[in-house]
C-alpha cells in the first residue's frame, strides 16, 4: 500500500512536470526573472529600396605600432630521475633504488628586440543614403551599409534612381 501512493505521487509529479514543461521553454529572461529567454534571433535581412542620394566610401585607417618579438629557444639540459624496484615478500622484502640521468630539452619564449606592424584603426566601409525608403516619403536621408559589390552597382546608378538592396546595416 505504502509503495502504491509512492508510484501514485510519482505519477502525478511527472504529469504535472511534462504539462508545465510544455507551457514555457524553461527559461528565465534577464530582466523580469520569469518568461522566455531573451533570444536575439537574426532577423533575415529585408530589402530596402529608395532614390538614391549619395554614396560615401570610408577608407580603412591603419598605424605602425612596434610590439615584443618572441622567439622559443630551447636548452639541453638533465635531470636525475629516481627508479625503486620491489621483491621478495613477508619479512624477506627488499627495495632496490637507483638513480640515472635522462636528457631532455628546456623550451620557453624570450623576448628579442621588437617588431614593427600595421594595426587597423578603423575599418573600410561602404555605405549609401536612400531617398523615399521603401516609398516612405517621410522616410528622407537613410544611410545604409552595404557590401563592396553593392556599393559599385548603386555608385553606377543616376543620381535619384530607384535601387533596391540588402543593407549590411544601417547607419554610416
């Protein structure tokens, strides 16, 4: 009888788990401590299209900077190694112990002198200001990062065309 109500509770625990289980993902968001979990899905990226304004490319920035130049240099060096050997049994038992000398290499990262190198300060972009976003005529003056290949296809296009793209992101 005792081990019937166990099963019985047991049952009713599991149910009760898999039905509030299905209610939620388990998570807890950040912020309110209760509810899903913040999930910062990629959005596909949406077309945009409008007039096109005005295209700016931003050239990449970069200056010399000197560091540490590390190379690994190694040393032959030894070390004494203990060996212990065991027999015999009852009150007869006897340890052997002997030493030898095993060669190896000693390798570690020093420093030698510096090195020059190019650090980049600001990175190249490509970007484009659309007119009428998406026929939004409130929508003026819109600026848009876009890829390099983009960037050449609305460069050659008139001045107030329509050209439609997928934006990098937005802003300059």
């Amino acid at each position: 009888m005792f081990m019937t109500r166990r099963l019985l509770a047991a049952g009713v625990t599991a149910v009760l788990m898999a039905g509030l289980g299905a209610c939620g993902d388990g998570g807890t968001d950040a912020t309110t401590g209760h509810g899903s979990v913040a999930k910062e899905a990629q959005a596909s990226p949406e077309r945009v299209s409008g007039l096109r304004d005005t295209v700016r490319h931003v050239s990449r920035k970069t200056v010399a900077g000197t560091r540490a130049h590390m190379v690994r240099k190694c040393a032959s060096t030894t070390r004494r190694v203990r060996h212990t050997t065991r027999s015999g049994t009852g009150t007869r038992k006897t340890t052997r112990v002997w030493y030898t000398t095993e060669h190896y290499q000693s390798c570690k990262k020093v420093r030698q002198g510096t090195e020059s190198y190019r650090r980049v300060v600001r990175a190249e972009r490509w970007c484009v200001r659309l007119d009428d976003v998406n026929r939004d005529t409130s929508r003026d003056d819109v600026w848009y990062r876009v890829t390099r290949q983009t960037y050449d296809q609305v460069s050659a296009a008139d001045r107030h065309a329509r050209v439609e793209f997928i934006p990098a992101s937005t802003g300059c």
